[in-house]
C-alpha cells in the first residue's frame, strides 16, 4: 500500500491548456506580457535575453530579482491573472 | 501606479457602458450588480459618472467570451488568463472581456440567486439542513419536479425560507424566448434533444429551444448553469456523474489524477474512458466584481501597478472586504482629478495687489498641477502663448500649461497661474521673457507685469508708454524683430518709458497676432487657434494649428 501513485498524464479533449515544460511556460509567460521581443516603434525589435526578462518581470510581481527562473516566480507565472501585458508594447 | 502610454483616457466624464452579454454562471442581476459596483469604485473618487446603456455604442462594452472570442487576444481557458480591457478609445479601445471558461462568482464559491420560493430572490445559504440531512448544493430532494432549490437560511427545517436555484427547467437567458424555459424534448436539424446543447454553436455557450421544434419556431434562450455544474472542458455546464470510471478506475469524487496542473475535474458520463465527456469541478470561483474593477482601471486608463496591495496588480487575489488602494487613487486623480467639492467660502484678498506692497521676497507656493481634467487639447484657443524658461507657455482663464522646446517636450500641467505668479490676473494677453535679463513681461487689458524672479512689478500701465493697446505693442515688437538683441531692445524701451513705435508689417503675417514668439529657431505669430510660422529669411514657411503642431493634439 505504500507503493506511490503512478499517475499517468491524458490529454483531455476541448483542454485548451497544454501539458508543458517549465522552460516553456516562463518563454510563453515572458512573450505574452511583454517582457521578452519587444517591437519598437520604429519596428525594430530588440531581443531581450531571457534572464533580463525574468529580471524585469520579477521587479514587476515584487519578487527578488535573480533573473532565474525559481520556484517563487514558476508560481507567479501560475497565478490567474489579467491579460493586458505587463511591458506596454 | 502606471498609466498607458500618452496617458489615455476619455475625454468626457459621463462615461457610458453596455453590457453586450452574460456568463451563465451568475444570475443576470447579479452581474449587472457586480458591473455597476466596479464603476462605483472608479466614480467615488474622480468626477466621471457611469451610465448605462441597453443598445447602441457605449464607450465600454463589456461581454464575456471564451479562447477566440473575437479580437486578437484568444482566453486560455480555466485559470491563467482572467480577462482584459482596452485603453479610452474609439472602437474595441476602451471595451472589457471576461473568460467564460472561468467560474464566475461573488469570489466565495457559487452565487446562487433564487427564484420564486418566499425568500424574495435571497441568495441561498450553504450549508442548509433540510430533515436532518446537510446540503452544500442545490438539491432537487423533497420535490417530484425536478426542480433544484436551496433554504435561503441555515436550517430550513425552522426557517421554512427557500427559493429555486438556476436550471433551464425555470429560465433561459439571452437567446429570443424572453427567458422562458427550455422545452425537452426540443428538435434542432431534425434531430431531438433531452438537454441543452452547445451543437450549432461554435462559441461553446449551451442553447435550448423554448419550444418544441427548433426547425419550426427558432425560439431559444442560453441555459444557465446549475452551482453543481462543471466549468471549462467539454460539457460545461453539466453536472458531475459520480461515481464514473477513469482509467479503468471508479471514482467517487472530483480528482486531479491524469492532469499536470493539480485541477480537480470529474466526469460527467458514468466513463469517462468511453464517453471522453469531462469539466472542472465547481470551485470558489473569481470574484466577477474585483476583477471587473480591474478591467475598468484600464478601460479608464490605468495600466499594471506594481504595488501587490494595488487593485492594479496584474495578479487576482480575494479580498473580502475591498477598497482602492492609495496608489489606485492616485493614479486615477492624476488622469481625472478628485471628487468635485463645492466651492469653500475664503477670506476676500486683492486679487491684483499693488506693487508697492508686493514683498519680493514672499516664496509662492511651490508649482503643482491642478484639475487634469482641463485638458489643453479641448480648448480651441488660448489667451495668450509665449517661451519662457526654454518651455513654450500656454495661457487660459487662469491656467497655464507648459513644453519643453525640445523636439521630445512633453505637455505638463493645468497649473494655477495664481500660485506661480501671484500677482497676475487670470487673463493674460501677452507674454514674453528677456532672455538677456531673465525679467518675464506679462501683459492684461492695458495694463503690465515685470517678474524678475519671485520679485514683481506692476501693474503699470502700457498707455503711458504710449501704447495704446496690445496689437500696438506688437507692432512695436515686430520692428525689431531680426535684431539680434531684440528681445533685450524691446524690453529697454519699456523700461525707459519711450517706446519706437514703428508700424511695419511682415507680409504674410497678420499685425493683429496676439502672440509672438521663438520656438525652434522660427518666430511664431499666433492668432486665434492659427499660427504662422516665419524663418531667418522672413518668410512664411508654414501656417498651421497651435493645438495639432504645437500642441500635438
């Protein structure tokens, strides 16, 4: 009885939200609320490394600013939330 | 507090909005509730009214909708994204989306209104014991109809309160059937139904006919979602079969098993292995007023604060007992000023002291904005426009707006003109500063004003200098006007009280300009709400407006 649960992920249909990585998650967190790719008004658009992003993003939620993607900000990136992008774009 | 870029917001303050649809998880009233007390939190601290619209275009319209919903910003389903709004705007600018994949409630679980029953609409009360037995639901025990209902009180057994809960046995809502209920069976396509159903729709909402044919009399109404209802996957709407089997396993109550996000969600079909039919399982739900407050934030104007106590935050959290945070005020103050107070009674002051009495070494109070809510763009022209200070300065009925002459300048202000230069009056005709001696001249009727810094003179008169009005004076003033040390010549000749009056006309320009000025190595002759710009070589180069070149309305 103490054997642990093997637990077998479905994919559940009409689910819009996908199993994924949490490498994943933070790029498409990142890339939807501004923080990553932003097109400037000239049309140039400036690729913000990941970790710059992180850093911008957690001096957003008021988390430690460390640029990595720790537990504090994967659960900030989890979170329900608005929808308008945090970094006007 | 943050506001969009070129801070956005309406330009009138009885803002309107409409509610284009509704969310079958809440009874209508109780959304139209929860939208008109968002509006209250943004109304009770800034002067903007909102009115409600039932057709036509209002400046908010507000719907519910799910992933596509119609703009380019697809919802994702249960959780993650909640909804989003538009800055002021024309079109979509300024509308407010709400995910229906979510499970709106009042932020504690579901929000069952009644019907009928003698509790006179009450919202039911969970938990309610009836004969002895506990109920955390809407039940259908002690009827032969089928019909859900709950105990408005906690125990109905000595209350006797009660009402019916939503279910399309009782009501429909939107649709073209008036809210009458669905009829079972119904014919859609020839084809019977014993339910409500999402076929022919590709929005997900699940639909009735209010009658017994479809084909025939196309009347229908939405179904309203029972509080025992799952939300999200692919039978919203329905209740949850227990037990139902998953994986060859039977389950008696919701599970996260077979999901990575740790989301309780249960079958609706006794096998969920044969059926594939499954949602999310009721839960507390998001609060439809906190979030709607949020969303009108930026419908107003406000963009993402990142004080975590802010309405603004981007992130939801339930809070009982809600009120603006200061940083939520002040960000809207700045956009729309505070709540319009009746004007106090004040000690009588002269309003234009005499010089003789003015102490130059009285400190004004230091320059601060006032009612944003005059907006500079919306005047069609100004008293009198002038550069002082390397800012070009805007003058109107005791307020003045000022920008920096760089090619960047950003508009600041209404400021009091009263309170920077306590001497003037609140009409200024003329302006200008000596840039050699830094002394700003101001000019008003016939009569004049010398600021060298906090220190006044005046107010003399221009006649004695023999000048009989302001368009003399610029006569004056356009003699001299390509010297090199024309302001400095000008300003000397005012001072010794024998002016060179010459009465030259630049061609192109009018001589009645109220307003003359040097802004970006041009002189500007301003009149009315036109200007006429001239180069180094006398030449008018361009006429244009003041309120879309040099204002950049």
């Amino acid at each position: 009885w103490s054997l642990p649960l093997k637990s077998v992920m479905v994919t559940f249909p009409g689910d819009i939200i996908k199993n994924m990585t949490d490498t994943d998650l933070a790029q498409t967190y990142l890339k939807r609320f501004g923080y990553l790719d932003r097109v400037h008004r000239s049309g140039f658009q400036s690729m913000v490394s990941t970790s710059k992003a992180l850093k911008r993003m957690q001096r957003q939620m008021g988390l430690e600013e460390t640029g990595d993607l720790d537990k504090s900000t994967l659960e900030a990136m989890k979170r329900p939330r608005c929808g308008v992008p945090d970094v006007a774009n | 507090y943050q506001t969009f870029e070129g801070d956005l917001k309406w330009d009138h303050r009885d803002v309107t909005y409409r509610i284009i649809n509704y969310s079958p998880d809440m009874e209508s009233s109780l959304i139209d509730d929860s939208f008109a007390r968002a509006f209250k939190v943004w109304s009770d601290v800034t002067p903007l009214t909102f009115t409600r619209l039932f057709d036509g275009t209002a400046d908010i319209m507000i719907s519910f909708g799910k992933a596509n919903h119609g703009d380019p910003y697809p919802f994702d389903g249960k959780d993650g994204l909640l909804a989003h709004a538009y800055p002021p705007g024309e079109g979509l600018q300024g509308d407010a989306h709400f995910d229906d994949d979510e499970h709106w409630t009042l932020g504690k679980g579901p929000a069952v209104k009644t019907r009928y029953g003698n509790a006179d609409g009450a919202i039911c009360h969970f938990p309610f014991t009836f004969e002895g037995k506990t109920y955390t639901t809407c039940t259908t025990d002690g009827r032969t109809d089928n019909l859900p209902w709950c105990a408005t009180t906690a125990d109905y057994s000595k209350d006797k309160t009660f009402g019916f809960c939503p279910s399309e046995l009782l009501y429909t809502f939107g649709g073209n059937a008036d809210g009458a209920e669905c009829v079972f069976p119904f014919v859609f396509l020839d084809k019977e139904y014993d339910s409500c159903t999402t076929e022919g729709r590709s929005d997900g909402y699940r639909w009735c006919a209010t009658t017994d044919n479809f084909d025939r009399d196309i009347k229908y109404g939405f179904c309203p979602s029972r509080d025992t209802a799952v939300t999200g996957g692919n039978s919203e709407g329905e209740p949850c079969q227990f037990p139902f089997v998953f994986l060859g396993k039977a389950y008696d109550s919701c599970t996260s098993e077979g999901r990575g996000d740790g989301k309780l969600w249960c079958s609706t079909t006794d096998n969920y292995d044969e059926d594939k039919k499954w949602g999310f399982c009721p839960d507390q739900g998001y609060s439809l007023f906190l979030v709607a407050a949020h969303e009108f934030g930026h419908a107003l104007g406000l963009d993402h604060s990142n004080i975590r106590e802010a309405l603004m935050y981007p992130m939801y959290a339930y809070v009982e007992d809600f009120s603006l945070n200061k940083d939520d005020i002040e960000g809207i103050q700045y956009l729309y000023g505070p709540v319009p107070t009746p004007p106090q009674p004040t000690t009588p002051t002269t309003p234009y002291p005499d010089p003789d009495e003015t102490d130059p070494t009285d400190e004004p109070e230091p320059t601060k904005p006032v009612d944003p809510t005059k907006d500079a763009c919306k005047l069609d022209k100004f008293d009198s426009i002038t550069v002082t200070e390397g800012e070009l300065h805007f003058f109107k009925d005791g307020l003045y707006w000022k920008m920096s002459s760089r090619s960047d300048g950003v508009l600041k202000g209404p400021f009091s003109i009263s309170k920077r230069w306590p001497a003037l009056p609140p009409v200024i005709d003329s302006a200008f500063e000596d840039p050699l001696t830094k002394k700003l001249y101001f000019f008003s009727g016939n009569r004049f004003w010398v600021y060298t810094g906090q220190s006044v003179l005046g107010p003399r008169s221009i006649e004695k200098l023999g000048l009989p009005n302001i368009y003399a004076l610029w006569r004056l003033l356009v003699s001299d006007i390509f010297n090199d040390n024309f302001w400095y010549g000008f300003a000397q000749k005012i001072d010794n009280g024998y002016p060179r009056y010459t009465d030259i006309v630049f061609g192109g320009v009018p001589n009645d300009a109220h307003d003359v000025f040097q802004h970006k190595g041009h002189i500007y002759f301003c009149r009315d709400r036109f200007y006429w710009r001239m180069n180094s070589r006398r030449q008018v180069d361009r006429v244009g407006y003041v309120k879309y070149d040099l204002l950049k309305c």
